[in-house]
C-alpha cells in the first residue's frame, strides 16, 4: 500500500499514543484489520470467531465497533492538520445474519464539512453479501493542546 500524505498524518498520530493507551484499543480486541487508509476510502476485514453473541451470530455490537472505527478514521483524514474527529452519532442496520469467517467493512464520506464529516459504512461476509450498512457522523474540532 502506497502511502499519501494524509495517511502518513493520521499514522504519525497515532504513533503518539502512550504505551498505556496503546495495549488497550478496542479495534486490537476485535481483530480488525486495516487495508485501504485513504480521504476517499477506508477498509477492514474482521474475524467472527470472538465477537459472537449467545445465538453464534455476529454480534451487532461488533458490526458497531467495525463501523465506527471505520467512519471515524474517513473522518480524521478528512479533518485537516491540527483537528480530530470524534463520533456524534452512529446508525447501524443488520440486513443478514453471519456465523463465521471474517466481514470486510468499506467506509466512504458521504459529507465532508467544516465541523462535520459523515461516512456510510458497509459490511460484506465473504461471499460478498451485505450484512450491515451503517452511518456515523463525526465532529471535526481542533486538537487539544498536546501534553
């Protein structure tokens, strides 16, 4: 993968995080996997196996957790040098239900404004089918002051 300059950006900050913080992302926990890191396009894949609820599903949850970790990096590259993006709604709808392998998420902006970035997300099980289609809109704000 071939990396612009806004992916760069978002890489270097998040290469400041304090090794505390760093043992402890949720995206870790779930299995995800980042592809694509683009403005125009961000990707996952994320396994099934561990994020089941009692039925052996995929849990909804984690669909949400894919989603917005999704949304919210399209967001962040969008935001600008000196800005962040943070999660102020998020919309998930199950189409199909999915038992096992991995689901691929694809997050495109839908809106990219000056305060608010919103992207659609959509989550695919490996024949391709569509299991979910969420929404999240982010607030774009400068960045607290380091330290």
């Amino acid at each position: 993968m071939t990396k612009n300059g806004s992916e760069q950006a978002f890489r270097e900050s998040l290469a400041g995080l304090t090794p505390e913080i760093a043992a402890q992302q949720l995206n870790d926990k779930v299995g995800m996997e980042f592809g694509q890191l683009s403005p125009e396009r961000v990707t996952a894949t994320m396994p099934v196996e561990g994020n089941l609820q009692p039925y052996g599903l995929l849990h909804g949850g984690a669909n949400a957790v894919l989603a917005e970790a999704l949304g919210s990096t399209v967001a962040a590259l969008n935001a600008g040098d000196g800005r962040i993006a943070v999660g102020v709604d998020l919309n998930c709808t199950h189409h199909r239900a999915v038992t096992s392998g991995i689901v691929t998420a694809v997050a495109t902006p839908v809106h990219v404004g000056r305060s608010a970035v919103t992207a659609e997300i959509v989550i695919t099980d490996e024949a391709g089918r569509r299991s979910c289609t969420a929404r999240l809109t982010c607030m774009v704000r400068d960045a607290p002051p380091a330290g």
